[in-house]
C-alpha cells in the first residue's frame, strides 16, 4: 500500500512538472494546437520554442489565439494605418461586454526562428468562439522590446483598453496609459456608457465618476457582466 501510495505521489509530481514545462500554446484552429513555451510577441506575431528547442513564429492572421502563462491573446481584425491587419489582443474580461488590451512591451530577441512542423492534436478547450468586432478607423502604437540583453520577456502595461458588444458596432478604444486628463476621462465614461447599456444603477455610477484607470474599466465591465449572464 505504502508504494502504491509513493508511486501515486511520484507520478502526480510529474504531471505538474510536465504541465509547468508545457504550459503554453499555440491554437492554430479548433482541435489543432502545439505546445511549447511563449517567448514573446509584438502583438502581430508571437514566437514559440517547441519542446524540442526549435523556436516557431506565427503571424495573427494564421493563427487563432495562444495561452501565455494563463492569459489568452485572442487574434482579432483591426485598421491600422487604413489598413486592415491582425493583432493579439489579451482578454481581460469575456461575457456580455469583452474587454481587451493590447500595447506595452511582450517581446524577446529572435532574429531567424526555425518553423516547425505543426502536429495537429485535441485537447485544449474553451475555444473563444466567432469574434468578428472590428475597429474601425482605429488606430493603435505597438511596443518594442525586441531589443534584449537577457531571454526573459518583460512586459510593460497596456498602452490601451478595447471594448466589444456584439450588435452594437465595431470596439471601442479606451485609453489606460495616456496621463489624467479630463479630456480621457470623458473619452473612458463615453465608452463605458455606450456599451453598458441597459443597467441604470451601473450607468449612474458611471456617470458619477470623476476619473478613471485600468482596474475601475475592468471591474466596471466585470460588474456588468455579471449581472447579465
């Protein structure tokens, strides 16, 4: 009993360490992934070292989203520049309203990665369904940070928020990083208040808010969320 124990024990460690080692991915489709370890991304393209030390590159457009230490960055059509292109963007907040940032510095050295093969498996669910919002007329300031002395990615705060409501026009961009400003703050209150609609103790306290940051947006959305499920 006592080793029937033990090897339950061994093999429960190993599990974790193998997931911790294995804990990020690459989600190319539904059902179709590969796993390996995020190196960074520039919210255009995202590297991946496969568990073989090969490294991989993926553009937004090829791909559907990827998992980094947790937290999904969703592939989503955005103008950029009058152009239409894909960009990562994180998901904050997902129901009702979805909440986005994008921005700030994800990204790591990697100046000729080597494509490899991409093995087609299931197992990652939760897969984040039809996104089509697209912001028009939109435009967005990607981070650097390729430019690295070491090979741990550092990542700054979001240069901005976006809003999502289906049925209610293109997301809504929503500055988090750009100093207090009554002029930001008016922008911020015009979003929410366009996109939370339908809850009148919500809106009132929207509209009593003098200012703004990153974490009221988020719980703000959270709140409505919430209570419409």
């Amino acid at each position: 009993m006592k080793r029937i124990k033990t090897l339950a024990l061994l093999l429960s460690l190993l599990m974790i360490v193998f997931a911790a080692q294995a804990q990020d991915a690459v989600v190319i489709s539904d059902g179709n992934f590969v796993r390996g370890t995020i190196q960074g991304t520039d919210f255009s393209t995202v590297i991946l070292k496969n568990e073989d030390e090969t490294l991989s590159q993926f553009k937004a457009k090829d791909i559907k989203e990827f998992l980094w230490n947790g937290e999904t960055y969703i592939s989503k059509p955005i103008v950029v520049k009058k152009r239409m292109e894909h960009r990562f963007f994180q998901v904050i907040e997902r129901g009702t309203v979805n909440l986005y940032s994008i921005g700030g510095s994800a990204a790591v050295d990697a100046p000729q990665p080597k494509r490899a093969r991409i093995r087609p498996s299931v197992g990652i669910g939760g897969g984040t369904g039809g996104f089509g919002g697209i912001g028009g007329g939109v435009g967005i300031s990607l981070g650097g940070g390729r430019n690295r002395e070491d090979n741990q990615p550092r990542q700054a705060g979001p240069t901005a928020y976006f809003l999502e409501r289906f049925g209610t026009g293109p997301m809504v961009e929503i500055p988090v990083n750009s100093g207090n400003s009554d002029n930001k703050n008016q922008l911020i209150k015009n979003a929410l208040l366009q996109k939370l609609t339908n809850d009148e103790d919500l809106t009132e306290r929207i509209k009593a808010t003098e200012t703004f940051d990153a974490k009221l947006i988020k719980a703000f959305v959270a709140a409505y969320n919430e209570m419409h499920k």
